[in-house]
C-alpha cells in the first residue's frame, strides 16, 4: 500500500503542474542548448519529491524514524528548497554551493564520517557535490533522468534488501515509485521537466542513500557508483574533454554524449530507450557482482564497454557532420538536427 500511497501523490502533484492555471506551472523556455521547442513546465521534480515525502511519512508511522534518516531529510529539504528558490529566481552559484555542501557534510557526518579516513571524507565530500550537480548537468532530455532515478533507486532496494536491510530497502524504493509516477508525464513526447527542485535534490539523494548503504555494509561503495554510471561517466568524461579543449567548463552546452545523439538525428525516444538499456544493464550486473563477489572483472568488462560506447558515439556524430553541413547549405531554415 505505501508504494500506491507514493505513486498516487506523484502523479497527481504531476498533473497538477502540468495545468496551466497552476501556481507551479512554471514554463521552461527554449533557448540555443535546449533540445525542446517549446515551453514546458520545468517543476515537475515536485512530483518525485512529493510522492518520496509521502511514502517517508508512511513508513515512519510504522516503523519509526531511522536516526541517519533525520539527516538525510534534513539535508534534501535544505537542497530542495534552494534549488525551488533558483527555479524560480536565479541564484548565484555560490550561494547554491555553500548549501549543497552544508547539506554533503552533514549527510557524511551522520553516515560514514566515524570510519573513514581524511582521504575517504574528501572523497566522499566530492563525490557528494559532484552527484548534486552531476544530476542537474544529465536532466536535458526528456524520461532520461527520470529512467535513471527509478531503476537506480530501484537496484539500490534490491541490494539492501539482499543484506535483509528492510526498512532501508523500502526508503529507497519509495524514490524508485514516486519516480515513476513522474515519468507518465516526462517520457518522450514530455509535459513536464524534473527542474533544479528535482534534478539537484535526487542527485543528493542518490549519495545520501549510497552512504547510508556503505555504513551498514549493505553494499560497498562501487555498486551506486555502477549503478548510475551512465549518468557518472557521461557528466565525468564530458567535463573532461571540454576542459582539455580549454573549454569554460562552467558554461552551459550540449556536448553530452545524449546530446550529441539527439542533435546528430536520433529521436528522444529511441536514445532515452537505449539508455534504459544501458541502465539496467548496469544495475543487473551490479547487483550479480556483488552476489558473486566479481567486483573486479566486472568492472573491468565496463570500463572497456564504457570506452566502446564513447568511441562509437564520437565515430556516429563525426561521420553525421559533413551531411548535416550540406543539408543545411541547400536549406538553411530546415531544422537537421546537427550540432
């Protein structure tokens, strides 16, 4: 019943961003790096949020409050609303980063902090940040990032509820529904966007989880990061390319390979449905991994299938280039979906 509970509060919040007489009707408009074209209303991360809330609150009332959970709350809310406040209002980043690192550390005090050295806390602390924005970087194409937290999410249940972890299990899989009740209004053709509110706030929730599960030896620390890895390695080596070509890499653009897949011809259909692929494969091998204890060749086998996927996606866009620059010399108004 509560993940009903969560799924029926997501989609009616979602429905009630998508009208537009609404208050959080807020329209995303189209610009020079958007890959829609039309406006659309950019809050629907409330759903998620909400539907997560509601189903927290269910599982609170019978099984009592976790202490790390506290924090975790806390420091989501702390994200959620500043992340509400840029939707709206366009903050500078560095009053969002000061945030989003109170609400890292505090997560890692109540998580990992009495066992880890300075180094694993720097790592951690980084890897929390980068998660944050990481997440908001890949929220640009429509039932992606969505797709990513339900299925995410979901592995991350699984795996606890292999170590008999229950109540943390049903936490996470309570993200998983209210994620789901968001995308029958974000997969292609979308009605509504995940924003900053939604975007920001699960990627704090997918390091907050992950920590939570490292702590109580639920799963170690490579199985989130392979779990959403094709968020990770996207953002990860994006970033890295741009900055070895002397890009500002602060600077927003569409140079993602999901990106560059969808302005080289492929609809949004056919690569979100592709990354779901990719998605669950990465889950379902994760959780084999560790069930088998293959940690090592298996991440061995990805980082080449990683390095693959980049190669073939460079080799697609570089040969689309010399015929989306003639079609756009004989017809320059016709939109080809070059970039």
């Amino acid at each position: 019943m509560v993940y009903l509970f969560s799924l029926a509060v997501s989609i009616v919040v979602a429905w009630l961003i998508c009208r537009d007489n609404s208050i959080l009707s807020v329209k995303d408009e189209p610009d020079e790096r958007s890959l829609h074209s039309r406006p659309t209303p950019r809050l629907g991360g409330l759903a998620i949020l909400a539907g997560s809330a509601a189903g927290w609150s269910w599982l609170v009332y019978q099984n009592g409050l976790p202490e790390v959970f506290i924090y975790i709350s806390g420091a989501a809310l702390l994200v959620a609303v500043i992340s509400l406040a840029d939707d709206f209002l366009t903050l500078s980043q560095a009053g969002r980063f000061v945030v989003h690192l109170l609400a890292s550390a505090a997560v890692i005090y109540a998580t990992v902090y009495a066992a880890a050295g300075i180094g694993m806390l720097l790592f951690y602390l980084i890897a929390t940040l980068w998660l944050i924005n990481l997440y908001n970087f890949m929220d640009g194409m429509d039932g992606f990032s969505g797709g990513m937290a339900a299925i995410g999410f979901a592995a991350l249940a699984v795996a606890a509820q292999f170590s008999q972890k229950l109540v943390m299990a049903e936490f996470m899989a309570v993200i998983a529904v209210a994620a789901c009740g968001f995308l029958l209004f974000n997969f292609p053709p979308a009605r509504m966007f995940m924003g900053d509110v939604g975007s920001a706030t699960i990627g704090f929730l997918v390091a907050a989880f992950s920590l939570w599960g490292v702590r109580d030896a639920v799963f170690p620390i490579w199985l989130p990061l392979l779990v959403f890895s094709p968020f990770i390695v996207d953002a990860s080596l994006t970033i890295l390319r741009r900055a070895i070509n002397r890009e500002k890499i602060w600077l927003p653009h569409r140079k993602h390979f999901y990106q560059r897949l969808v302005l080289n011809g492929w609809s949004h259909r056919r690569t979100v449905l592709c990354e779901y692929v990719l998605m669950l494969a990465c889950a379902g091998s994760a959780l084999l991994m560790q069930r088998y204890d293959l940690a090592v060749p298996g991440l061995a086998v990805w980082a080449v299938i990683y390095s693959l996927l980049a190669i073939l996606v460079e080799r697609k866009v570089r040969d689309k280039i010399p015929f989306c620059k003639e079609k756009e010399k004989n017809n320059p108004q016709s939109p080809t979906g070059c970039g």
